[in-house]
C-alpha cells in the first residue's frame, strides 16, 4: 500500500482548481499533513514548483498504468494553512473565479511566498568552447532575467539539444529575526577569581567581568557592547576563554513606533448598552449572527467593538477587527492597543515584510488574541474566534482590485459562519446593499443615532461656487471658508481641509493649440507634480519633466490646470502666512510611518491646518477641530459610475464627522458647482435614511445592484483588435447560456481604453438568477489561460464596485 498526496500546485501559465496526485515517498510517510508546502516535479521538463498539500490518501492503490512522480521535498515541518483557510480558498476561488491556488497565496504573507530560481549547468557532451564561453569557471549559471538576450537564445537552443541540464530551485523567501544573546558563563565567584588574574592593562576585560558578575541574566551583544563600551573582538575572547557564552534568538519585530497609555472601558450610554448586550449575547451563545451598527459620526462605534472584543477575550476567545486602509491604523490601533495591550496584533501593507511575517506568526502561534488590520488581515491564521468587526463596511478599498478580487466583508461574514460567532458591520453610511439586508432582517440593525458627548452634529453650509465666480476672482477658497479659517487661527482652533485629488494640478494644457500632454502609454492626461518637478501618470508609473514649451505647436504658453493638494498649499501659505499646514496625500505617506509622524504632528498642535485627500475624511478624532472644508465635493458626481452618488454622500457625511467631536461646536463648509443635488443636500444634515430611499428607488429604476447581481468581464491586449474580438466571442458564447431576463451591458472599450500599453474592452451582466452563468464563466477563464501565452488577458470581476 502506498500513500499518496493531492497536491494543489502553483503553474502559473496552467492554474487548475483539481489536485495533483504524488506518491509520497518512504521517508515522508506518516510524516505529511494538509496545508504543508512541497516542491514537486511537474510537467516533462522534471521542473520544479511549489504546491500546498489538500489531502492525503492512506493506503491508496496505485494504478499499475500511471506512473506517479515522488514529492521532492518538505518546505515546513507543520501546515501554514489550517483546516479553515483551506476549506476558505476553495469557497473563495468559486464564487471570485478565481484558482485555488491564488487564494492559497493571497492569505500568507509575502515572506512565506515561494521564490523560484532556475540553474543551468553543462552536460559532458557540451563542446569545451562553449562550455568556457558560457560558463567560464562556474559549475552552474543562474538562468534569470539580467541574461543577455543572446544568452537566452542560446540556452534554448542548447537545451533543445540535450546539452545543458536545467536544474530548478525552490525556497522560501521568509526570513527569522535573530538577535545575538550573551550570559554568563561561570558564576560570580569563579568570574571574581577570573578578574583577579587579569592583566592591570586589561581594562575592558575587567570592565566586562564586573558587568557579568553583576547581571546574571541574558543581554542581547549590541546593547552589552554599547553599556559596557566593549567591542566584539573582546567577548569573542571572553567566550573562548569560557567566561561568557553567546547564542542567536529569535526574536520579533516590532511594528509599533510608540507605546500606549492603558485606558480603561468608558461608562456606555443606553444606545451602545444595548447594542453591546446584543453582540456579547451572540458571542456567548456561539451564534453566528450578523449586525448592522449603524451610528452617526462620534456617536462611539468604536468603544462598541472594544467591549465586545473584551467579552470575547475572557471567554478565551480571539477578535478580528478591520479597518479600511492604512490611514485609519495609527488612531485605531493605538485605541485597541490601550485597552489589550500586548495581546494585539496589527497588519496592513504598512509594515515591513519582516514585521508583516513575525505579527502572523504571533497569531499564528496563539501569542496574540486581537487582530488589527486593512483588507487582507481577514485572512489572519486565527483558530477560535469569538467576534469579527468590519468597521467602515461600506469603505470600496475593502475590495481587492486583483485575483482572487474578493470583498473582505463576504470573508469575514464566511469566517462568522465558520466560527459560529458575529459579525459587527459599523458605519454612518451603510453600504446599500447593507442597508437592504438589514431591511429584510438578513443583518440585525443597531442603531447609535447621537453623539456620545451629546454635542450636536456640525453646521453644515453649502458654498455655490458658481456664484462665488461671479463674485469674486477665481481660487480654491470661498470667501466664507477663507473668512472661518481666519477666525480659527485667531482662537487657537485647528481645522481640516478635504481636496479630491493629488498633485499639483490636473492637466497641462497649452493656450495657443490647446494640446494636453498626455501619457504615451495610458488615454490619460499626466499629472503635475511640483515636488519633483515631473509630469507623472497615476495609471503605468510614466514620468518625464514638465515641458515648457508646447510639444505639438511649440509655443511657450503653457498652462497648469485643475487643482491638486500642492496647488492648494502654496495658494493657502498665500492667503494665510501665519497658518501652520500640513499636507497628507500619497506623496507626503508614502514613506514607512508617515501616516502616524504627520497625525502626531497635528494631534500635537504643531500644525494649524491639516490638507489632504479622502485619507483624512474617516476615523481621524482630534478635539480641537472645529472646522472642515470641501473644496470641490463634485469630483466623484462627475463619473458614469452608478456608485457615484453613494460615494459622494458618504464621503461627505464622514468627513463632515471629523469637527465638533468634543466639548467644542463644530462647523462644515461645502464648496460645490452642484449645490441642489440630493447627495448633497442630505449630507448637509447626515440624513441617511432618506437618502436610503432615495438611491434605491434610482437603482430599482436602473436595474442596479441591490436588485441585480453583477459580473465585470475585462479583456485585454497590446493589440486592439484582438481583445475586441475576444469580447464579441464572450458575449456569444454567454448569450447561449443567459435567460432573456439577464442584462447584458457592451462589448465597450473600457473608461481608460488604454493602459501601459494594453487595450481594455468589457462587459458588464446584470442578473437575478442565472444557474449556468458560473460553469460559463469558468469555462472562459478555463480558455483564457491558454490565450494568455499569447497576451490575451481575461479578467472576471462578481460584484464590481464601479462598471467604469
């Protein structure tokens, strides 16, 4: 009998949902669970590649027929995927078209990624004068991408002929912090003995005895060097001579950069109480329930979640709490961290990969009980959950843009059912389609409808900037928020100010012919950059200098037009000299902190004024702000994105959230050239339920999502005419499977029908129930992945946040 496993292997080029059979070899036996990584052979070539065991099957009979390969090696001595996450990917790669193994490596961490080389290494039939032309006096060459062209070709060509042998290596790209330690080795009274003998000269080594005979316990060498002022040359003497011994720890990194102020739960007002009691009911009795908390701006969600994850925890179970995105960690985590101290860990793309690697591996050891995170920390290898919160549930960037393109709210409500445990769904602006399942009692709503400190909600103006024009010449500022900031400075009041966009400004345009400069890679306008004195795209990374002459008439009137946060700055240092500001926008975050050094800055009062884009309109709370400014609340309006109106009123209501949150009164200014628009209008006054109604009869009209399912198929090419055709082909081939109630939108060129070079056509479906639409949609994914040999690239989006 023979034991064999069902290996899930990782081939780019031909990715399969089905395992892999291979024979597990004698020294293995017994020895293999699921979730363990292997390198196995696969393909004619003998080519080495990672794979995830599935299953293992005791006593198989082989098949006399079928000749199995043997698994080459083991890459972890216990699964680093367990029994849940496993039966999660399979879940995953059916309902976001994706493959399994894709969801396999989206819930690891990057360290724990396979990095795969590949060597080549010459035969005895291989003629000397190549074999020194190529290899000189190297036994193997690495085969990667610095190989000239030349080089290539004549491998390939060597291979063909059974001259080269190509060796394939597989390893893990994960890397153990270790920290040397050093302890003594004698005792005090054998070191004093020892001190006695020494040298009158030896200073340092007298130093370092006394030191060990005055600290029993271990101390890592860095810090001894430093205390005792000695250099490594010495201890390595003092451990040859046996007085100390040194050995490297493992230790982890901390991704902290400050430490917390122990804080201690807050008396509950009688709204919270309740949704409280309803959670903690749910986690005791291991129900897997789904709330909507539902709560206005600074009504306190956030102690909501902190005592439900507290009754959790002295049940002796673990909670995962997400957050948006990066920029909402610092505030938040510090709030968890205060209140479960070490038992907390953090991850989001802000971390090192180090740091990423030793937090999952603290949870994944169970030294850690509370997980925070953005998106992908729903993944956290967590074993007993006994509450999920996703706060900010309506927030888009929970969506992941690539495969598997899954919403991390459908994980967490998954890992609910999993566990047996509830799931908190908090925000101010619900998602719709949130908001509908609470409609229907899917989801149990909770309702927190004032502020915690009992201050009113901000007053709210709405600034038409058209008639400001008229009035006045043209700038960012109306003259009554310009008028506010002013009173603000002149109380020691600090205020944010909300701008739609990046950069500088939006476009260069030149006056004489009116060519815009665009991008030779994407249909997009470049965008100016005066930090770097660059024209960048957003889209492909392209970057040239700004032109001072026109490239098409070769005029010299060149202008700048739109606004971006630096434009705003330099007009804001104008109008205001006095005025402290600081900026916050992808360019002033993007390095390691930045997030948390510019809110501690402001938090501080080091600054008056904090300038950004939609990064500072969510989960910021600093008591001395009192006013906030929009300055172009219509930048989303403009979109054909049926989602438009949703963001619009969301963003508005959450950003005018951010003033007024203490004892002092807040005040909102929205500049707009739409001041009549029902998004608008209900965000004046963060009157959510009416705009409930309102959208949704506006989808019901237009067949939208909450009413209709919807899949986003993408093709693209560097060739035009090929992802056309490959459209129309897609569309025929749905249409034999579709009822005539299904809805299908295009094949049209995509918003941006170009980017770095490739050439993007869609489709959208919009559907109630379509039995066949999923085997259809796999059946094309199936075929797509023997056209992308050729460039063909075939994506499938279920429930995309925009049809642009």
């Amino acid at each position: 009998m023979t034991q064999i496993a069902e290996v899930v292997v990782d081939v780019p080029t031909m990715q399969t949902n089905t395992p892999y059979s291979y024979e597990i070899p004698a020294a293995l036996v017994n020895q293999l669970q699921p979730g363990m990584r292997v390198v196995v052979p696969f393909g004619n070539g003998g080519r080495k590649v990672q794979g995830f065991v599935w299953q293992i099957n005791e006593d198989a009979k082989p098949n006399p027929e079928v000749t199995l390969k043997s698994i080459d090696t083991v890459m972890d001595p216990a699964p680093i995927v367990n029994t849940e996450l496993m039966q999660l990917s399979k879940w995953l790669a059916n309902t976001t078209y994706a493959f399994t193994i894709t969801c396999l490596q989206t819930m690891l961490p990057n360290a724990l990624k396979a990095k795969y080389q590949k060597w080549v290494s010459p035969t005895a039939q291989l003629p000397e004068t190549i074999r020194v032309s190529l290899f000189g006096d190297q036994s193997e060459l690495l085969w990667d991408d610095s190989l000239p062209a030349d080089t290539v070709k004549q491998l390939l060509s060597l291979n063909r002929q059974h001259l080269i042998n190509v060796r394939y290596e597989v390893s893990s790209k994960s890397q153990v912090k270790k920290v040397m330690m050093v302890k003594p080795a004698l005792s005090p009274e054998k070191l004093s003995v020892v001190r006695t003998e020494l040298r009158k000269t030896a200073v340092k080594q007298a130093a370092l005895i006394d030191f060990l005979i005055a600290n029993s316990k271990a101390i890592s060498q860095t810090e001894l060097e430093r205390t005792v002022g000695v250099s490594s040359s010495i201890l390595k003497t003092a451990e040859t001579n046996g007085w100390l011994t040194r050995q490297a720890v493992e230790v982890y990194r901390d991704p902290f950069q400050t430490a917390v102020v122990k804080t201690k739960p807050l008396q509950l007002n009688p709204d919270q109480n309740k949704a409280v009691n309803a959670i903690c009911a749910a986690t005791d009795e291991g129900q897997a329930r789904n709330f909507l908390l539902e709560g206005v701006t600074g009504s306190g969600k956030t102690e909501v979640y902190l005592q439900a994850i507290a009754n959790a925890l002295s049940k002796g179970e673990q909670a995962l709490m997400l957050v948006p995105e990066i920029s909402l960690t610092p505030q938040i985590v510090g709030r968890v961290r205060g209140r479960f101290g070490e038992k907390v860990a953090v991850l989001h793309s802000g971390l090192s990969g180090g740091e990423r690697f030793d937090e999952w591996r603290r949870i994944q050891r169970g030294e850690a009980q509370v997980v925070v995170g953005a998106r992908s920390a729903v993944f956290a290898p967590l074993t007993n959950l006994g509450v999920i919160v996703v706060d900010e549930e309506h927030e888009s960037s929970y969506k992941q843009d690539d495969n598997p393109r899954y919403h991390a709210r459908d994980v967490a409500l998954w890992r609910g059912r999993y566990h047996q445990c509830p799931v908190v769904l908090g925000s101010a602006t619900p998602s719709l389609e949130s908001r509908a399942r609470a409609e229907k009692n899917v989801y149990t709503r909770l309702l927190l409808p004032n502020r915690v400190n009992h201050q009113q909600l901000p007053q709210v103006s709405i600034i038409d900037m058209t008639e400001e024009l008229r009035h006045h010449k043209e700038s960012n500022f109306s003259s009554g928020l310009l008028q506010a900031l002013q009173e603000r400075l002149n109380r020691g009041e600090q205020s944010l100010l909300m701008l739609n966009r990046r950069g500088y400004s939006s476009f260069v345009m030149c006056r004489d012919c009116g060519f815009v400069l665009q991008c030779p890679n994407c249909d997009i306008s470049l965008t100016l950059h005066m930090d770097t004195k660059t024209m960048k795209c957003h889209y492909c990374g392209h970057e040239e200098p700004i032109p001072h002459v026109c490239p098409n008439c070769h005029g010299r009137h060149i202008r700048y037009y739109g606004t971006g946060t630096q434009k705003v700055e330099q007009e804001l240092t104008e109008l205001l000299p006095t005025a402290r500001i600081i900026r916050m926008d992808v360019d002033t975050t993007r390095r390691k902190g930045a997030h948390e050094r510019l809110l501690k800055q402001f938090g501080d009062h080091k600054a008056d004024i904090l300038l950004g884009t939609q990064m500072i309109a969510k989960g910021l709370d600093f008591p001395d702000v009192t006013l906030v400014g929009v300055l172009n609340a219509d930048t989303a309006l403009g979109l054909p994105d049926f989602r438009a109106s949703e963001r619009t009123f969301q963003l508005l209501t959450q950003v005018s959230g951010r003033a007024g949150r203490a004892e002092k009164p807040g005040q909102v200014f929205i500049q707009t050239y739409n001041p009549e628009h029902y998004a608008i209008q209900l965000a004046k006054t963060q009157n959510y339920e009416q705009f409930f109604v309102r959208e949704m009869q506006l989808r019901h009209r237009g067949n939208y999502p909450p009413y209709f399912f919807a899949v986003k198929v993408t093709a693209s090419d560097v060739d035009e005419r090929k992802a056309a055709e490959a459209m129309v082909k897609i569309v025929r081939q749905l249409k034999t499977v579709l009822s005539p109630q299904a809805i299908i939108l295009g094949p049209t060129p995509g918003a941006i029908a170009r980017v770095n070079k490739r050439y993007y056509y869609q489709l959208v479906i919009k559907y109630k129930q379509e039995p066949q639409l999923r085997d259809a949609l796999f059946t094309i994914l199936g075929q797509a992945q023997k056209q992308s040999r050729n460039g063909l690239q075939i994506a499938i989006d279920r429930n995309p946040m925009s049809f642009m």
